[in-house]
C-alpha cells in the first residue's frame, strides 16, 4: 500500500559528535530528510546535504513552522497527557518505553481528524511496523532512534516495501489501430532504471490507462533508453504516486509518478524531465467489457505496450489482440478520484 508517513531520524542522542554525524550521514544516504539535531550541530551538518533539522527542547519540538510535543509515555498519566495535545498543536511524538500497543491504539483513535500529528519513536524496524500498522490507520510517522546506521538502511527497505502497491490489471482487446497526423508527444524521463516488463500507465482517459513498456530493451533503431517512457501525446494522462492522474503536458522535473510491472506491482520514481517533439501518432483503441478505451502514440517501432506478458510494439500490435490495462470506475477532478459520472472519449 502506498502510505503517506513520515520518519524522523534521531541523530542528537550519542554524546560524542562524530557518532551523531555517521547517523545523520546515513539518514541523507537514505534520503531521509528530517532529522533530530542538537542545536549546536546544525550549522556543521547542514553543510552534508539538504536536510530539515529538528530540534527537542525540554519536551519541546521545533521544525520551522511546525511546533509540537514530545512526551514520554510510561503510564496512564502519560497517555491522557498527550491525548489532551490532540489538535492544539502540530505534532506529538510518544515515546513509550514499556509499552506500546495499547497507548497506540487509543492514541490513534484520539489523534484521528484533530489537525495534529502523531509520531511514535522506535528504534527497530519491527515496532516502526507495529506503530505504522496499529488499528489499520497507524500513527501518522515514525520517529527512529537508531543504534546503528544499519537500522537505518532496514528503515529505508521497509519504507520502499510498503510504498510498492499492488494494482489490478486486466486484458483490453485491441479493436482499432490506425495512423493520424503530427502531433506533439512526451518521452517521461525518470531519475531511476526501469527493468524488461516495466514502464508506466497512460492513456486518454483516467479510467482506462495502457501499460507503456519503458525503453529498455535492445533496437536496431535505437539505443536503450532505461529511464524513458516514450509515452504518447502531451494530452494523455498518466498514473503518479497516491493513485493521482496527471497530464504529461504538466509533468515537471521532481515529480513523483509510478513506475509499473507487468503484475501490476509499483514503485514511485522521481521524475527528471520530459521531452516534448512532433512526431508521427497513431491511435489504438481498446475494449475491455462493455467500455471502449484509446490510447494516442508516436508511431514508431520502438513504443511498446504488453500483450499476452511480454512488451509489443504498436508496430506489430493487430486488432484481437490483448494488451494490459488498468480499468476504474468513476471519474476524477484536478487529478483526483471523484465519485461522479464523467464521460471521455
């Protein structure tokens, strides 16, 4: 499932300065970028990479613009205490250094739709799973307070596992394929390899989008391209990360999208740039039950979507055959997915 958590990293805990620079040194590493320091650290460790600092004060917490509490819960007392921080703050971080789930549990129900975060600090990945779990919801992030920057790097694997969502895809039978005029088209260039059966989902309505094979594989046109997509025409949409759509013609540098396999596993990718050329179109049309869905591409050899598991160019591709897409329901507004009958054709 694709969340939207944050982890802090604690890099102010060892006393000796050099410890508390390897910790913040693997955080950037990670890309993790808020991160606990002594006040007296930030001005020499800001200098290692961009990154926001925190600071813990007396129980204090300030980020910038973002003020909250820290509160250590060993009992009852701690835990009303905090419950009562609920929406008269930004954020909360509960420490609970002999038990966890139950405070959890009601701290969560507590914090729910009140405006403030909550945070509960850890310093292992299996009770960060435990908190980002708890009541399904989970805490609103996590706070690690690693021994070792190798906890660090397990925090950065299990946040990469939990962000790689499981869509459904389905077969669309190909019921038109046909040449059109010049047009202007998008490569989506991405900060990040993609392998063979990998690339991403588009297409000329939200509720019907393609999957377009990246270029990674060898041509005698071409050389490989693995961070590209050869994606189609600027109008067409595209999946990016907590299941919004995009235009490719809006897609600006850093932006995060999704990057799909052939079984409909995710990853979300940064992206770099996008190209943007007239080049030849052509339309494919493809029905899957009772609906009728297109997708407008560069008519060229090396653009490929994937039929039966392997990726096809349009070249090849013939009507009957089937290529993979993902099919909703419903419509979207500004990217987002609204329960409402919209109709594109």
């Amino acid at each position: 499932m694709v969340l939207d958590k944050v982890v802090w990293i604690r890099a102010d805990g060892p006393e000796n300065a050099k410890e508390r620079k390897v910790i913040v040194a693997s955080a950037l590493d990670n890309n993790f970028t808020h991160i606990i320091v002594r006040r007296e650290d930030i001005d020499e460790f800001i200098k290692m990479g961009k990154f926001n600092p925190i600071t813990i004060t007396e129980g204090k917490i300030d980020s910038g613009d973002v003020k909250g509490e820290y509160v250590e819960i060993e009992g009852k007392e701690d835990e009303k205490r905090a419950g009562e921080l609920a929406g008269n703050t930004d954020c909360v971080v509960i420490a609970a250094r002999s038990w966890k789930v139950i405070p959890a549990e009601n701290l969560i129900a507590t914090f729910q739709k009140s405006g403030t975060k909550l945070l509960a600090e850890v310093d292992n990945v299996k009770d960060a799973r435990l908190f980002l779990g708890t009541l399904e919801v989970g805490t609103d992030g996590i706070v690690l307070a690693p021994s070792d920057p190798n906890t660090i790097n397990s925090m950065r694997q299990f946040m990469d596992e939990l962000e790689r969502e499981a869509l459904t895809l389905v077969e669309g039978e190909v019921i038109s394929i046909r040449p059109l005029g010049m047009g202007d088209r998008a490569c989506v260039d991405s900060c990040s390899v993609m392998d063979e059966g990998e690339g991403m989902l588009i297409g000329s309505q939200s509720s019907g989008l393609f999957l377009v094979h990246s270029e990674s594989l060898e041509s005698e046109f071409v050389d490989t391209r693995p961070f590209r997509v050869n994606a189609g025409s600027v109008h067409s949409y595209i999946l990016a990360k907590g299941d919004k759509t995009l235009y490719l013609s809006d897609l600006t540098a850093g932006d995060d999208i999704l990057v799909v396999d052939s079984s409909g596993i995710t990853r979300p990718v940064v992206l770099g740039r996008v190209k943007i050329e007239k080049r030849p179109l052509v339309l494919l049309e493809a029905k899957y039950q009772d609906r009728t869905y297109n997708i407008i591409l560069q008519n060229a050899e090396t653009i490929r979507l994937v039929s039966d598991g392997r990726p096809v160019s349009i070249t090849e591709l013939k009507v009957g055959d089937r290529v993979l897409m993902r099919v909703d329901r419903g419509g979207r507004h500004f990217g987002m997915k609204v329960d409402e009958s919209i109709v594109e054709k």
